[in-house]
C-alpha cells in the first residue's frame, strides 16, 4: 500500500512542500535521513490526496535532488539541517509534493517562486484537517451519571460491559492495587471483588470482553501493558473465560507475554478484533499513538513480539473499546474519537480513515470506556483523584 517515493531525477532541482493534512506536523530531519518507518501508516499516493482535496496544511524545502530519494536543500521556515531521503510513511496521510523539475534556477527566482506559491496556497484556505465533529451527534452529548462511592474502587483504569452478569461491568485498577476485578452495577454500586490468583498488577490499564480461543466462550483480557517511565522488557496481557458473579477468584488463565520490536512504550489501550481475535495495543505517550498487533494465535508459553501497525492522528489513548457492530471508540483525557464500520471493513482499514470526535463530558481523570453489550451507548469511568470527592459511571445514550 506504500506508494513510491515522489522524488526528482539527479542533477535536477526543485522546491519540495511537504503536506500533513491531519496533524500538520512533520517528521523530523532524522525521520527523513532515515527513511522512519515508524511514522505512521501508509503514503497516501499524490493524485488521491489533490483529488480528494486533502492538501491542507505544509512546510516547504528549496534544494537541489541528489538522488532518485535523496533531496539536499535548505528548509526555509525551521533552518532545520539539509533532509535527505523522501520516502516517509503517515496514518497522517503525509505526502510529498514535488511542484517543479525544471534545471537549477538562481537561488532568487526559486525564493520568489516559493513566496507566491506560499501566498496561493494560504488564499486558497489553506488550514489544518483535524479530526471531524458529527453534524448529528450519533450518541447523547449529556450522560446519565451514577455516582460511585469512593473508597473502594478510586483508581478505575479499565472498564467491561458483562455478558455472563447483565446489568454490571467489570473494572480493573492500576498499578500500586491488588491483583482483583470488580463487578460495578450500572446504577454505581459495587457487587464483589474477585481475585485474580497469583496474577501481578504491575499496571494493569485497559480490560476487554472479547471472542477468544474457543468458540461460542467470552473472554476478558486484562492488560498490563502500563509503564510510565518506559523501563520494562515485556508486557503481559492475561485472558481467561468470564467468571459468574458466583466465585471468588480465578485461578486458571493464559498469560500472552508481548514486547515491543523497537523498545519500551507506555500504553493504556487494547481492543480485540473479534473476527480475527488479533489483539491491538494503542501507545499513550509517543508524539501519535502508535498502534501494535499481536496476532491470534498468541503464544501463551513464549514471548510475542508486537507488530508495529500505524499511527493515529492524535496522541494520549488511555482506552478503547470495540462496539457489538464493530465501532470504534479511543479515549484521551480530553476527547472520544469515533470510527464507523462500513460493510466487512476490517479493523485495520478503519484505523486509516479519519476518526470523528463526540460529544464527551470531561471528567477528572478519565481512563476507562466501553460500549453497552445490547449496543445502546457506551460507559465512561473515571479515577478518583485526591482532590475530588467521589466519581461517577457516565453512560451516553445512542441517538
């Protein structure tokens, strides 16, 4: 799907601008010396991106190529050093546009040139294409809140919409907790606890209800997959059958051990495909969220490497969750990002397209979400910080 750098001949020179209509940002100098393939998705090719009308916002370069994928030249905006190697790959859709290849120009009428297509451009609306707002909102922009009462569950990382316990969800806590999941009803009140046996909470930060190794079964997936400072080797994500609200601890699962193919990361996001049962890592702290996979059939008795799969538009995922339809909703602090599935669209394909931001009431420290098993709506949970009294379990209302 990567498409051929776009580059002029040797010898030849030109002015280069290079578009990011998502983000407006652009790889570093580095990423272009090295041809980072960890950017982002796939180059979107130039005459979709001019079809489409998608070239937005842009920095240019002036210079002379050096080579079929090198350019040597001066950025005119940033007196960032000379960048060379053109092939850059972006979920942000970063294209490379190569305006004119005509012989060398003296220096002067190459500034001029580049001024007024400057100019062109700004008229022309020139702006930054940011993730869209619905026209209509698909689900409530105001929540029916239930108030939880503090002192038991504070530290909510993660939350699940149960299927073998309608009318509650299950909620993991972070790291500095016990190895235990609780069953929250939707009305705020905690039912149990049940203990993960001999289970480690390191930083357990995101938890799904999804297929798994055995048909027609559900099974929740607790991630520990947090790390702040970046210094861990691997990660572990535990998967085991949902329990009944009956026992009182689980004592039989499968440990996917997982690291990264280029080093630590911290992240607080998971989903599962259901229909390949692929499990998605999503970063928190990189410049875009990067997007990992860790393919079915996982090992559960070595250590998986993590496929690097893309990245998203935006940054700080701190959960995500998967509708019964096959939507998708990613949580930051701030903001719910929302895909739509079109047809047998496969998760992959949807994380290329431009999420839409909804409605979301910001809470304290939100770090917890998921979709309503009977596809009504969808649930946020938030951490009790210090400093605020009590949190509550939020649920918007599909329209």
């Amino acid at each position: 799907m990567v498409s051929d750098p776009i580059a002029l001949p040797a010898g030849q020179a030109g002015i280069g601008f290079e578009f990011s209509p998502q983000t407006g940002r652009v790889p570093s100098p580095k990423a272009f010396a090295t041809g980072d393939r960890q950017s982002g998705g796939p180059v979107r090719k130039r005459g979709e991106l001019l079809r489409e009308g998608r070239l937005r916002s842009f920095r240019c370069c002036i210079g002379t190529a050096i080579s079929n994928q090198g350019w040597q030249g001066q950025d005119l905006f940033s007196s960032v050093a000379p960048a060379a190697g053109w092939r850059v790959r972006g979920h942000y859709e970063t294209a490379l546009l190569l305006l004119q290849k005509h012989s060398i120009f003296p220096i002067v009428i190459k500034i001029n040139l580049l001024i007024l297509l400057f100019a062109f451009i700004v008229i022309s609306g020139c702006h930054k294409n940011t993730p869209d707002t619905l026209a209509a909102p698909a689900f409530a922009t105001t929540p029916f809140s239930k108030k939880i009462n503090p002192g038991i569950i504070d530290e909510a990382s993660g939350i699940a919409d149960s299927k073998a316990n309608p009318g509650y969800l299950w909620v993991e806590q972070d790291s500095g907790n016990p190895n235990d999941l609780f069953l929250l009803s939707d009305s705020g009140q905690v039912l149990k606890k049940i203990n993960i046996k001999s289970a480690v909470n390191r930083d357990w930060e995101d938890i799904a209800l999804a297929d798994g190794p055995s048909a027609g079964v559900n099974y929740l997936y607790v991630a520990d997959i947090g790390d702040n400072n970046k210094t861990y080797i691997d990660y572990t994500i535990y998967r085991f059958p949902e329990p009944s609200s009956t026992i009182d601890s689980v004592i039989s699962y499968e440990v996917i051990k997982f690291r990264y193919p280029d080093g630590p990361h911290d992240a607080e996001a998971i989903l599962v495909d259901n229909g390949t049962k692929d499990i998605y890592i999503i970063t928190k702290q990189d410049a875009m969220s990067r997007i990992f996979k860790l393919p079915y059939p996982q090992s559960t008795s070595g250590t998986n490497t993590a496929i690097y799969d893309g990245s998203l538009s935006f940054t700080g995922a701190v959960s995500a969750a998967v509708s019964p339809t096959g939507e998708l909703l990613i949580k930051t602090y701030t903001s719910l990002y929302y895909w739509k599935k079109t047809g047998n669209e496969t998760m992959e394909a949807m994380f290329q397209k431009e999420p839409v931001i909804i409605a979301y009431q910001q809470e304290a420290q939100g770090e917890g979400t998921c979709f309503k098993n009977d596809n009504s709506g969808f649930y946020t949970l938030s951490e009790r910080p210090s400093v605020v009294s009590s949190v509550s379990l939020n649920f918007y209302r599909r329209n």
